[in-house]
C-alpha cells in the first residue's frame, strides 16, 4: 500500500485519518480496514472528495488486484469505492468496465457517451449482482425493468471479437449480461451468447481453465433450454472444443437436456445439429465449395470461417466415432453422413461397413462396393475388427483420407494385459516431456491435473471419455523433475453418475485401441527418446532409457509408419539405397551405411553402431504421404535423402560425426 499512501494530501481529516489506519491494519484481507475509510468518503462533499481522487483510485487498484481477498469482499469493496469515485468524476464509475483487464477498456470505448449515463450504469450494476450460474426468477424480472438492449449485446459483442484477458469481477459482470441478453428470443442473440460462450471457455490461464468459467457456464446452462436449432448446434460445437474437464461435462449434460426436450436419443444432438451453411449435397454453394480437407471461397468477399470451424469440428467428430460400435439404419445414415453438405464431404473418403441383418458385415466406401438399402444397418470400419490381409487391401487401394482410418494404429489386447486384469504396463515406465506432453493430452481431449511443486502435485492422472461417454480410460503419470514418468492404463464402464473399474477383458475393442492409440501418441512425440540432441549432455540419470527405448522393439504407431515407409520407398530416387529392416530404415550413403530408428527416428552409423546426431529442420519433405499426422515419418525420409547424399553433405556439425 506504499504507492498510494504516499499520495495522501497533508491536510488533517478523519479521511486520512481513517486511510492511514487501514494502511496499518495487521490483517487487510477480510475486507474489514478499508471499511471505515470508504464510509467517511461516502459522506463528504464532492468539493472536498477531489483532494482524494488520486489517492482513492489507488485504494481501489489496490483491492482488486488482492488476490488474497475473498471475491464477495472484494466486489462489494470495489463497487462502493467505485461510487465514490463518480461522484468526482462523473460518468461510468470506474470499477465497471475498469482497466484492469483488456476487455474492459474496450468496452468503454465501444459504448462511447453512453458510458455515463444512468441506464447504462443501472444495467451494468445489476448484471454484477447475479452470483449463481442460473438466477431466480426474481432476478429476471429485476433484470427485465433495467436491461438496455443495445448496451447489453455491444458489451458482449466486444468480449467476444476482441477480449484476450477477464478480471475475476468482469466474468460475474458478463454472466448477468448473458441472462439479460437471454431475454430475447432472437437468432441474433442465440449467435452471439454462442460466440460468447466459446471465447470464454477458451483457456486464458495454466492449463486448460476457461478464460472466463462464470460467463461459459452461464451461457451453456441458457443454451440447454433455448427453443431454436441454433442452441443445440452451438452446444454440439462447444462439446468438441471446449478443453476444460468441468465446463466439457456441463456442456455434455446441457446437450443431452436439449436433444431430450426434443425428442432426440442420446448421441444424436451431435449429428442433428450440423450447420449446413446454405451448401448443397457436394458441398458446394454459389460463394463457397468444399474441396478435400478445406473450404475455399468462389466470390471475391466470401467468407469461409464458419465453413472451416465446421468440417474441423466434423473431422473430429466423426474419428471419435471410431471408438463407438454405433450402427445407423440406411436412411438415417445417407441422410445424416452421405447427403449432408458439409460431413458428406468427410465420410464419402471413409470406409463403412453395412449389414442387412446385423451380424455379417460388409466393408467397402460410398458408391464403391457398399451394399444398402431399406433394412440395412451401418457402422464405420475399423481396422482393429478386420485381419491384416483386409487390412493390407484397403491400404493399397485408398488415398489420402480425412484421418487415418486404413492406416490406423491398432492395439489388441495382449496376453499380459489379460493377466494383469484391470491395467496396462504396455506404456509405462517412459521418460516424457512433460509440458509437452500435458499440451498434447489436452489437444487430444484428456484432462489432467498438472503437475507441479505443491501438494499432490508429484501424481497426475489423465483421463477421456470415449464411446458417447460410455468408458473412460485413465493414464496415470508422476513427476520426474521436468519431466514425467508414465505409469499404468486403466479403464471404467459408466454405471449411472459414476464410474465402475472393469477389466481390461471387458473393455471393446475399440475402446481399448482408441485410447492406447493416443497414450503411444503421447510416448512417441515427447518421450526423451526422440531428442537428437540427448547424447550431449553426457551422466544423465535418464541416459540408459533414451538409449534404450531410442533403439528398441517399435510401437504400433512405428509399426504403421513401417507399412507406409514400404508403400512411398519405391517411389524415391534414392529406393536403390535404402532397405527397411525390422526396426530401422537402411541408407547406404557414400562415406557410410546408416540406419534411422522407425521409432525415434535417431540414427546409428555401422558398423559400430555410432550414434549420429542429426537436428532436423522445420522444411517437411515434399514426398506424398498417405497421412500427414506423422512428423515423425517425414523427419525419417528427410534423414534418409540427406544420408543417401551424405558427399553432398556441407553442415560442419554433421561432417565432423561422419567417418573421413
């Protein structure tokens, strides 16, 4: 309090008096020593309050910065001092809409003169009076007589296009806004409370947590009653893109409220609720068409935002329906999946199985081999319910798809994995990095406590659901410096609210495969192993793991890779060099034969097995690949052309490794 104490005029008073004791108070933060000098503020004259302007506005910076102030205290601390204040000043008083964030700023200069005048100042204070995610119908009536419309959506409109940080006070702010715009019924207003909702679930701290929970809570739980197909659809979209655990559940749980209010079984909100931005059955309209993986504009002007953020949403959600064994009757399915204009796009490159009585299925793509018709049923292929000669097939015939699906990693359930009962050791005992590996956990939907140096923060268990949120598996973690250790996988069948352990025999296979799908996703991006530049550091107490799983038995991801290595080796120039082996991709260079890990990519020179450290570049190799989810296999053909070439080589580093 140094900083505004010194402001404090030389006159005697009971205001100095009064600011100088809360100054000294031994305890500040229950809110109890700023009382007394706001009190004597609050009765004084305004000639007599503008000696103080500076010193108030310090007080107040002081308070809502407190991050050790109760948040009620707070507020109701801020407001009063923030009255005070106008009185001098005039206009907005300056704890709404104040400076202590981005947002707030911008929102005064979005209202402009209106800023000051009484309405607006009433609507803005009553919003900060809601303190629960749903308010009484008392508060709506309350909020009915003092709502300004036009203030209302502007400031929200401003939070939604421009906001980057929200103070703790402005997230209550704006969810009182968001139930004063719920008031009207427009489509207008359905948008803008879902642009709303996704910007403040947006993470905007460490971790995943929402830049502005109050606000995206306030939104979803509106969203679950709106009439209209706009809420659902917005809800469908928030329940792929939210990242926080607690906001994704309140999501899923408004979602299924308002596919129930329609009639809807569960599962279905998803895939009704699809926009279809005005395309036809090709995807296609006189200003936008879909081409491959992205949408592209026809007319000079055209946006194709919205397009964009919906085929992302349905490229995810369609391969999260690899882990469910959900089956559509014929109609539903064409109408839904094949004709619909945006997801038609996607599951047209898929493979599908169908079946007229449930039991013998047939594989095969859209209007390529795949028998239908009244009475069919289907499903969508995966590989880890076909043999490897199916699968071999379809990987020679299909091109690139919209995410892996023939050439997807599969993982079945091992002999020791049967024994064991109810967890996995396949992934564990890997050495990761961990910031990088917590943000590719939350990119591929587990939420996870972080790790860190306070209590309970040496253990970390990931978790997704999967399945419609039928299973949940569960990757459990620890602390290892900087790093982290990985442990066991486990999985639990829903039973009503909770969660019920089972064995790892009773988990479907595609469940099963999904998740260890992205746990070796994990292991194989950010485990140390893969770090060309380990060797550098000399006695490392993680040295014997990095030489060990950098040169050992491959994963099944590495194992795939293996397979699309095979299928592009043939094409290159350099094929008469190179010679895949069990675990390494041979190259015969000039000064050396090499051989590159499938699995960490790192290199051994022959015949001494010297290890060659190779720092590979951002440049991706201009090879057609059969995916592009794999860095890993363009880093590998990177290393391969360059080795095959290694007289051509002119890097000092590099030359000064490789034999004379």
């Amino acid at each position: 309090m140094d900083r505004w104490l010194s402001l404090l005029p030389s006159t005697a008073g009971d205001l100095p008096w009064a600011l100088r004791r809360a100054y000294d108070h031994p305890t500040p933060y229950d809110g109890d020593c700023y009382e007394l000098a706001v009190n004597i503020a609050a009765q004084l004259p305004v000639d007599e309050l503008r000696s103080y302007q500076a010193v108030l506005t310090a007080v107040l910076a002081e308070i809502s910065d407190d991050p050790d102030m109760p948040g009620a205290v707070r507020r109701g601390l801020t407001e009063r001092y923030g009255r005070v204040l106008a009185r001098v000043t005039g206009g907005l008083p300056p704890h709404l809409l104040s400076d202590r964030d981005s947002f707030g700023p911008a929102a005064r200069v979005r209202l402009g003169d209106r800023a000051g005048e009484p309405a607006t100042i009433a609507a803005l204070e009553f919003a900060s009076t809601l303190t629960k995610p749903v308010p009484t119908q008392r508060w709506l009536r309350q909020a009915a007589a003092v709502t300004v419309p036009e203030v209302v959506t502007d400031v929200l409109a401003v939070f939604a296009f421009t906001a980057e940080t929200v103070h703790d006070d402005h997230d209550q702010m704006l969810r009182g806004l968001c139930w004063m715009a719920s008031l009207d019924a427009s489509d207008d207003t359905t948008e803008l409370l879902a642009e709303v909702a996704e910007v403040a679930g947006e993470p905007g701290g460490r971790g995943a947590f929402p830049r502005a929970f109050r606000t995206a809570a306030a939104v979803v739980e509106i969203l679950a009653d709106r009439p209209g197909s706009g809420p659902p659809r917005a809800l469908a979209w928030l329940s792929v893109a939210v990242r926080s655990k607690p906001l994704r559940l309140r999501v899923r749980a408004a979602l299924d409220r308002a596919g129930a209010a329609r009639g809807w079984a569960p599962g279905e909100a998803e895939e009704l609720t699809v926009e279809r931005h005005g395309l036809d059955e090709h995807g296609r309209s006189e200003t936008v068409e879909i081409v491959g993986d992205k949408a592209r504009a026809l007319a000079p002007g055209a946006s194709v935002r919205e397009v964009t953020k919906t085929l992302a949403a349905e490229r995810v959600r369609l391969e999260g329906l690899l882990a469910h064994d959900r089956t559509w009757a014929w109609e539903t399915w064409q109408d839904r999946y094949l004709r619909h204009p945006v997801t038609g796009t996607i599951a047209r490159r898929l493979l599908w199985q169908s079946s007229a009585d449930g039991h013998e299925w047939v594989t095969g793509r859209p209007g390529d081999g795949l028998p239908g018709g009244p009475g069919f049923v289907v499903r969508l292929w995966h590989p880890v319910e076909a043999d490897v000669a199916e699968v071999t097939r379809w990987r020679d015939q299909l091109g690139r798809q919209p995410f892996k699906q023939a050439f997807r990693e599969v993982y079945r359930l091992t002999p020791a994995e049967e024994q064991a009962g109810t967890y996995s050791n396949r992934f564990a005992g890997h050495i990761l990095r961990y910031r990088q590996a917590y943000a590719l956990m939350r990119v591929r939907g587990w939420s996870a406590p972080f790790l860190g140096l306070w209590d309970g923060g040496d253990h970390s268990e990931a978790t997704k659901e999967l399945a419609a949120g039928t299973w949940q598996a569960t990757f459990h973690h620890t602390r290892a410096d900087e790093y982290c250790s990985t442990d066991q996988v486990r999985f639990a069948r829903r039973e009503g609210r909770r969660w019920a352990p089972a064995p790892l025999a009773e988990v479907p296979p595609r469940v099963l495969s999904e998740a260890m799908r992205d746990v070796d996703l994990f292991v194989g991006v950010t485990s140390i192993a893969a770090d060309d530049t380990w060797s550098d550091r000399g006695e490392h107490p993680f040295g014997a793991y990095w030489s060990r799983a950098g040169f050992g038995a491959l994963t099944a991801g590495a194992e795939v890779r293996r397979d699309a290595l095979s299928r592009v080796l043939p094409r290159l120039a350099v094929a008469d060099r190179c010679e895949l082996t069990d675990r390494f991709l041979r190259v015969r260079g000039t000064r050396a034969t090499y051989k590159i890990h499938l699995g960490s990519a790192n290199i051994l020179i022959e015949p001494a097995d010297t290890y060659l450290c190779i720092v590979p570049t951002t440049r991706k190799t201009r090879v057609t690949l059969p995916f592009d989810d794999d860095e890993r296999l363009s880093v590998i053909l990177s290393k391969a052309l360059l080795l095959a070439a290694d007289d051509k080589i002119t890097d000092p580093d590099i030359l000064r490794q490789l034999p004379h």
